[in-house]
C-alpha cells in the first residue's frame, strides 16, 4: 500500500510490482487509495492509466476511529490499507468479495454513490463499498485491469492464486542453487515440483495444474506448467424448468 493518493507515485507502484514479477523475486499486488472527495471521471481516469492486474484502486474515505479512538473520516488510502490487511489475514485466493470490512461507514464525492454508479465503477475497475442493513460490505474486489475481460486479471484472489503458486513454487525448488546439475536433476526437478503443485491443489492456491515440464539450459533450469486458478464465486444462476409432475 502506497501512502499517497499522487497519481505518479500509483503509476511506480504498478511499475515495481511488474518490475519484480518479470525478475522472478517475488510476485505481489498493491492496494491504491484515491484523492479524498474525487469525482468519477478523476478515479475513472486513475483506474485507466493504471491498467494492472497488480493494482486495486478505492476511492471511498472510511468512517473509522483515528488514534485517539474518535471516530473520523479518512482518506481512501486508509481503505486501501484495511483491504490490503484483510486480503493479508485471509487464506490464498480468498475474495474480498461481500466481506466486511471494520468501517462505521464512508462516503464518496457527493456526485457519485456506489448504488447509483455501481455498473460503472465495475467496468472501469474500481473497487468500492456498499451500504448493507449490518454494516458496509465489499462488492467486488477486483484490480485495475481493463486490457481485456480477462477474469483471472480482473479479480484480486485468482491473480493472488497464480502469483502464491509462481512464489511458493520457486520457494521449494530454490534448495537447488549451487547444486550441481548431473544426469538426474532434470527428473528430480520434475518430481518435486509435481508434488509440491498437488500440495498447493489442497492448499486451496490453485484449482488444478498439468503439463509440468523442466527444460535443461545448462546452468539453468526452466520449469514449465498450465495451471488453473482458484476463482471466486460471482454469480449463480437458478434455472427453473418448469414442467408438469404428477404427484
């Protein structure tokens, strides 16, 4: 979570998190806060030019107690922290979706509201809280990427699904650096990162994987495999069929 709402500085973390995934260190995702009071063509604008699956972009100030205990207004950025805790403290590739945040309550720039606006916000990949007879509840936890409706970019816990399974994949083979390749390190490769992708399956990081294949490139292995996120639930569809049954 960056603490800022400069638009600059959003546009270097969604650089950082690209940069550290494409050097193979450590995949991770970000959680942006708007500019307190921002109209929705502003936050649209945000949402636009981030354009990552590394990014979640907010712009609702949360109703939360500050540090002497009262109860206060805080920019986004404070719900872009709450969310990126709770994301945190739940198991991989769990939706923020419908979850409950700790907030009081919010509020927005007044020519804009989450129930008015909600289809708008989705489509242009903002993610934003909505008022329930309990308390406010995430609609959707999605990213910032509009490229295409590529759901495994767009939803904040199917991109943690696949970013779990690259780190924790690399984590269990990186014992092998400085060992030296011999005739069976291929093989071996292979039989341990195949148990350790069943492992994530049970896990709950991935839905499924297949195809696990180890290139030798001398002093470099390569490990290849297709691999099914762990989506969420979105929709379900009731169909009734009705017919006449005799009793």
């Amino acid at each position: 979570v960056a603490m800022s709402d400069d638009a600059t500085v959003h546009g270097y973390v969604a650089t950082h998190c690209k940069t550290m995934a494409g050097l193979g260190k450590s995949e991770r995702n970000a959680w942006l806060g708007g500019a307190a009071s921002e109209a929705l063509s502003a936050i649209k604008t945000r949402a636009k030019n981030l354009n990552s699956r590394h990014v979640a972009l907010v712009a609702q100030e949360p109703y939360i107690a500050d540090a002497k205990g009262t109860l206060a207004y805080h920019a986004p950025m404070y719900l872009a922290l709450q969310l990126a805790a709770m994301q945190c403290g739940s198991p991989v590739a769990t939706p923020l979706t419908r979850k409950l945040p700790a907030v009081t309550g919010f509020r927005q720039a007044a020519s804009w509201s989450p129930d008015k606006n909600a289809e708008e916000l989705l489509s242009n990949g903002i993610c934003f809280l909505v008022d329930t007879d309990l308390t406010p509840r995430v609609e959707r936890s999605i990213t910032t990427y509009l490229t295409d409706d590529n759901v495994i970019f767009s939803e904040v816990s199917a991109n943690e699904s696949i970013n779990t399974s690259v780190r924790d994949l690399r984590a269990e083979l990186d014992a092998f650096i400085g060992s030296a390749a011999v005739a069976g390190t291929t093989a071996l490769l292979r039989e341990l990162a195949v148990s350790r992708l069943k492992k994530q399956v049970e896990l709950g990081y991935i839905k499924a994987f297949r195809s696990v294949s180890i290139d030798d490139l001398g002093d470099t292995f390569r490990v290849n495999y297709e691999v099914a996120a762990t989506e969420p639930i979105n929709f379900i569809l009731i169909i009734a069929h009705v017919v006449r049954i005799s009793a």
